[in-house]
C-alpha cells in the first residue's frame, strides 16, 4: 500500500508542477504589448498604466521606455544592435501579463479589442498563432497525464485489493469458524475493515515521509521545483494519508464482502 500510495503521491506532485508550469508559460505566451504614441506625456502614461492594471484578469501592467526597450533590443540582438544604437527606434510601451484564466485566445481578443480603442496607444500586439499552439500542446500533456494517472490509480487498488484478498483468504477457516457458531457477514467484515483502515493510515505516513526524502533529494538538483509555501507541503502530506485510509476501507470492504460471501460451511 505505501509503494502504491508512493507512486500516485509522485504523480499528483508531477501533476501540480506541471500546472504550475502550464499557467507561467500562458502567461508569457499570453503577454500583450500597448505601443505607446510619442506625444504621450509621463501623466499619461502613468494613467494607461493604471488603467490597464485595474482591468479585470490582468495580473500586471509593466511600463517599458525607450531606454529599456533599447537594452532590451541590444541583449537579443548582441553586437548586430548597435546599427540602431543613435536611433530612439523603438517607442515606450506597457506590457499586460495576464492571469492564467485570462490567458486563452477568446479572452484576450476581448482586452485587446478593448485597449485598441484607448488615446495615445499606437497599437496593440500579442502572438495568438503561438498562444493556440502552446494551449493545443498543454491540452494534449494533459489528456495523455490523466490518462496515466488513471492507470495508476487503478494499478494502485487493484494491487491493494489483491493483497487484501490474500489476507483475508489467509483467514478462511477462522471465517467458517466464525460463521458455523452464527455470526453475519457484516459483524466478520467488521475487523477487516477496521484492520484495512489502520494499515492504510500506516501506509499513508510511510508514504508521506518516502515522498518527504524524494522532495528533498529532488530539491539538491532541481531548487526551482521548491514549493511556495510550507502549507502546500503539509496538505500535500495529508492527502497521501486520507488516500491511504481510503484506500485501505474500499480494498477491505470490497475484497471482504466478496470473499466472506464464498466461505461454505460444509
């Protein structure tokens, strides 16, 4: 049960790291670029700031000027920038990211329909054709990842029930015995349950800690894989446990219920 439970802890947790790397790269697919007019003064473009941060689903409104622009123009292009360097090419603009719920083409058409129509914004740009690319590819990774989560977790009952199974079937000549002297189904089914729900919890915890010493481990190569807060690691850790529990009740009641009805008492 611990090597089962181990096994759909790590993917629950490849499963959130791959959302949360989902959401930043829509993010950053999703970002839109407001091209500000040359005649706009500070006043105004604090203003467009404001304004384009209070939008509903933007998570940041980034203002970039010309010297920004120009760095970041020359750190792209390295020593081939330099032909432009006497030349303010490049205007001022603001960058909009995005919350992850906003980032789909439908939504964005809506906010750039919006922002073409403000004062002293030359244009507005963002790449749709690799936005709908980028959500096909994060549609496709998801299917196939719960498609093998599925796989898992039915790999992990069926594993957890065919033990159950053995122990109980271990037991039969205490279970006719218990049967010849009058006790029902439900009152023999009763200890197993009990004992399938303790060995789960024990799962559960091993589980949890196995998981522990694979986060860390993970964390000596990969630091960026650190979770934000120490809660996630917490509520993480209490999932496994409910799991185990759970896991441990339905193999015990299904495997039991099955077998006890088979035990003859002839």
């Amino acid at each position: 049960m611990a090597v089962s439970l181990v096994m759909i802890g790590l993917f629950i947790f490849v499963g959130y790291m791959a959302q949360q790397v989902s959401n930043w790269l829509r993010q950053r697919v999703g970002e839109v670029e407001l091209f500000i007019d040359d005649r706009a003064d500070e006043r105004t473009i604090e203003m467009l700031q404001q304004r384009a941060g209070a939008r509903p689903g933007v998570a940041e409104a980034l203002f970039v000027s010309q010297e920004e622009a120009r760095e970041i123009f020359r750190a792209e292009f390295g020593d081939e920038a330099d032909v432009f360097s006497d030349t303010p090419f490049l205007p001022a603009s603001i960058k909009i990211r995005v919350q992850p719920s906003y980032a789909n083409p439908d939504s964005l058409q809506t906010l750039i329909a919006d922002f073409g129509t403000w004062n002293r914004v030359d244009e507005v740009v963002f790449n749709q054709p690799l936005l709908v690319k980028v959500q096909q590819n994060l549609r496709l990774l998801t299917t196939i990842g719960l498609i093998l989560g599925v796989v898992v977790v039915l790999a992990a009952i069926f594993l957890v029930a065919n033990t159950i199974r053995l122990t109980i079937y271990a037991r039969r000549l205490l279970i006719r015995t218990m049967k010849l002297v009058g006790a029902t189904d439900r009152f023999i089914r009763g200890p197993f349950l009990v004992e399938g729900i303790v060995q789960g919890f024990i799962a559960g915890v091993l589980a949890a800690a196995m998981l522990w010493g694979i986060y860390r481990l993970m964390l000596v190569y990969l630091p960026q894989l650190e979770l934000a807060a120490g809660i996630q690691l917490i509520l993480f850790g209490l999932i496994i446990i409910g799991l185990g529990v759970m896991l441990g009740w339905v193999g015990s009641y299904f495997a039991a219920k099955r077998f006890i009805r088979r035990v003859s008492l002839h």
